[in-house]
C-alpha cells in the first residue's frame, strides 16, 4: 500500500511538471553552467546534521532569450548519488535546442560532473566544497546549409566545445546560502565561425550582429552566489544575485585558412549579474517542484562563446529514489 501511495504521488508530480512547463516554455532559456554544480547551486537547504543522501534525479527543463533574440531550450537530467555520509556525485546529462534568425540547430550539450563533500556541519551552519569538469558534447561546429555550407555563431551551438575544470565552496545557514566557484576552459573549440563565410548570404547582414568565435579560447570564470531563503515545511522560496566575473580575455582566430593569427578579444572580461528569484513545492519525502526565474542586470559588452542570455528561467521535478 505505501508503495501504491509513493507511486501515485509520483505520477501526480510528473502531470503537475509536465502542464506547469508549458506555460514556463514561454519565457527564454538557459545553458546549465557550472553555477548550478555541487556546492554552488542555487536553493540549497540546510540540514543540521549530516546524514547519508538519498539518491535522486531531477527533471529540468531551462529556457531563455539571447539579447539577439534566439530562443535556447534545454532538456536536462541532474542526477546525484549520496556517497557515505558526507559525499555525494552528482552528474548532469542535457539536451539543447536553438531557434534563431540563421538557423534551428539541437545536439548533445556539454555533460558536467562532481564531487560534492561536506567539509563542516554544525548546528548553525554547513559548508561544502565541490571538485568537477564538464565533457563537451560536440566540438561546436555545426553549420547552416543554403548553397553552401557556413558555420554558424556559438549562439547556435549545443555545446561550448572544451573540457572544463570545476570548483567551489558554499555557505549554508537556515537562512542565507553564499557560494563561490571556478572554472577554466582546457582547450580550444572547433567553432569556424567568421564573417567572411557569410559575404555570399542573404543573411549577411544578421550574421554580422553576431561576435566572431573562430576556434574561440574562453576566459577564465569566478562566480559568486548570495541568496536569501524562506522555508516552512512544504513550501520554500528564494531571492538572491549571481556573478560570473570573466578575469580573463577570450581568444579567437583571425585572417584566412591559410594564414590566421590569435587575438583577445576586448570587452569580453568583468562581471554579468543576474537577479534569481525561485520557489519550491514538497509533496511528499520523494517527490518535490522546483521553479526559477532570473533577469540580467549587467552583461559583459561583448560574448563570443553564446552565453549571454537576457532572461532565463527553469521548471523541475526533483524524485528521490
């Protein structure tokens, strides 16, 4: 019987997620980056104690705008599994679509994963850190074909194309959640993105409003996270800011196939701030809704790699197993 009431309520959740997402496929998209890995992921609870994690899987469906107005939906799998009782990986499987001006492409994007350990837990606070990377899940080089074949901008791209190392840290009270991250890009892509694949096009003119990416190098990334929650034994909710500070400049290509050479990019280093606000509904010890909603206050003048989105927002349904 209590097996028959878990599965009931899991199957109420899922038609609750799937009519609710609906309405959230309205609003933009989002990429998944490394600010929702391990100890730096938004609406964290805390726990008092330490206890061996349940495993569980959580159903995300992210969507945003770019400020070019390309539309950026992502399918995605979290998946986290308690190791003892202060560990936990945790692995994120996604699947993007882009519908733009030059094109509609979808693909693999890039896998992360993550080891999340509890470093201190006291009865007032917790703190965890996080070690990780992403794989990419293409070399970020599809293409548009009219009469011939053109690459097309990371903006269009499901996969950032490198291999990434992850870290960070979090604070955690029963009020406030503080997160601070690191990543860096290990190589660079295989996006040929360049204007003059573009001279013979009607497009020309849209491609040219999109940023060079040829063979793109990204800076390297810190991130900041401070949120304020609100709890009650069902229902919790959430506001809070999240920096991503470029340090450094990204590189690209220039000049011919034949003769090219490697420039920084300018405009391309300092902070992109996005105001978050989101809920969270419990229905039972196995099954709870998530939702998330975030608007860009500062973006950086110039993003060769796509990651620029000017609103975003999520839906989940997160299944304790």
């Amino acid at each position: 019987m209590m097996q028959f009431y878990r599965f009931k309520n899991v199957l109420f959740s899922v038609a609750v997620f799937l009519f609710l997402n609906t309405i959230v496929l309205g609003q933009g998209c989002s990429d998944a980056g490394f600010c929702t890995m391990g100890a730096m992921r938004p609406n964290q609870s805390f726990g008092s104690k330490t206890t061996v994690k349940l495993r569980s899987i959580e159903l995300l469906q992210y969507v945003g705008v770019t400020k070019f107005n390309d539309v950026i939906l992502t399918s995605l799998a979290d998946i986290n599994i308690g190791i003892g009782k202060r560990g936990s990986v945790q692995f994120k499987l996604p699947y993007t679509f882009v519908s733009g001006a030059l094109a509609n492409t979808n693909g693999l994007a890039d896998i992360s994963y993550s080891y999340t350990h509890t470093i201190l837990s006291k009865s007032n606070y917790q703190l965890l850190g996080t070690l990780g990377g992403k794989l990419p899940g293409n070399n970020s080089d599809k293409e548009v074909v009219d009469n011939r074949a053109r690459p097309l901008p990371m903006y269009y791209q499901t996969s950032l194309g490198t291999y990434d190392i992850v870290a960070g840290v979090s604070f955690i009270t029963r009020k406030w959640l503080l997160a601070a991250g690191y990543q860096q890009a290990l190589n660079k892509n295989g996006s040929q993105f360049r204007w003059s694949e573009w001279t013979t096009s009607e497009q020309f003119s849209t491609a040219l409003e999109y940023p060079v990416s040829w063979n793109l190098q990204r800076g390297k990334d810190v991130m900041f996270r401070v949120e304020r929650n609100f709890r009650s034994t069902k229902w919790n909710a959430y506001v809070g800011l999240l920096t991503i500070y470029r340090l450094t400049r990204d590189e690209v290509s220039r000049g011919t196939a034949q003769s090219n050479f490697r420039v920084k990019v300018d405009g391309t280093t300092g902070a992109a701030i996005t105001a978050l606000t989101g809920f969270g509904y419990r229905f039972s010890t196995s099954v709870a809704i998530k939702g998330m909603f975030g608007l860009k206050l500062i973006n950086r003048d110039h993003n060769p790699d796509g990651l620029s989105r000017d609103y975003v927002s999520s839906l989940s349904i997160e299944i304790r197993l």
